[in-house]
C-alpha cells in the first residue's frame, strides 16, 4: 500500500526517488501523471449518489452511460437484480431514498469506477477483500481482460490472486 502510495503521488520519498518510465516524479506535476492513472483500493469511497454516478465520478469529460453499462456488466454489478431496482439511477444510500448494497457489492462498483476512468495504468491495492475467493478468481480473469495492453498493479495478499500476473515482485 506504501508503494501504491508513492507510485499515485500520495506519498514523496523520504529518501531515493520515484520514477515512472525515466521520469523522476519529483521533477513533474502530480497531476501530469495522475491523469493517466486510475485506482481501486481496499478503502474505497462509498458516494451517496446514483450508481451511474459513483461509477463517472472519478471521470473527466463526456460521460457515456452505454460505458459505464458495460464496465458494470464486466464486473458482474446486475443492474436488472433486486439491488438496483432503478438500474443506473438507483441511488446508493437508504437516507436518499435509495438501497443499500453490500461489501462486495460496493467493491464492484468502485472496481468499474477504476476502469471506467481513461488511464494507462491501473492500480489494484486490495481491491476484492469482501468478496469471496470464487467470485475474485473469475473477476480477476476479467479485470485481465480488461486491462489489456495497459499497466497494471495488483497488490494482494492472496497469493492465488497472482495466477493472472506476467510479473510477481
């Protein structure tokens, strides 16, 4: 998580330095390298809105509602279940009039708001604590899809969830 840190310009280091590709991060903006770079964590934001906005929420730019339908498709958020009994326009907070969805549930919907915003690289710090091993493997195969021909960082401990990974440090 330290690492995570330092990679998204949370942390500076104490000592040596930071670079993505030969770029030192301290010689650059944060917000340079920051557009490029999308994250889920363990300790996501719960947004009291609608899904679709908790999903383009992390979003700059035109929204694209047939996007985000996808991307909630992709980590398996049914929109048509008993959750989402507004589809895209449930709100996500019974004090709004809307439901509330469980611990997996919510780490889905922050997962399609990682991917939903633009990046090159994606950092996954954590992100499927609250949902069970079987349904993390099957996630984790789309997520892979997903992120092809991108960077992208899976911190875990669940060493099963390294099965998808081209390199393990």
């Amino acid at each position: 998580s330290t690492l995570v840190k330092l990679l998204i310009g949370s942390y500076r280091p104490d000592q040596g330095e930071v670079r993505i590709g030969q770029v030192n991060t301290e010689n650059t903006k944060m917000q340079c390298y920051q557009r490029k770079i999308s994250g889920v964590f363990q300790n996501y934001q719960k947004y009291k809105m609608t899904l679709e906005d908790n999903v383009i929420i992390s979003a700059s730019g035109e929204q694209k509602p047939d996007k985000v339908k996808q991307i909630l498709e992709d980590v398996d958020v049914d929109m048509n279940g008993t959750d989402y009994p507004k589809g895209l326009d449930t709100v996500l907070s019974t004090e709004f009039g809307g439901t509330d969805i469980s611990g997996g549930q919510w780490q889905r919907v922050a997962i399609a708001r990682g991917m939903y915003k633009e990046h090159e690289v994606i950092i996954l710090d954590e992100p499927t604590a609250a949902i069970d091993p079987i349904e993390e493997y099957a996630l984790y195969h789309k997520f892979k899809a997903m992120a092809k021909d991108k960077t992208a960082i899976l911190v875990t401990h669940r060493m099963g969830s390294c099965k998808i990974a081209d390199r393990i440090v």
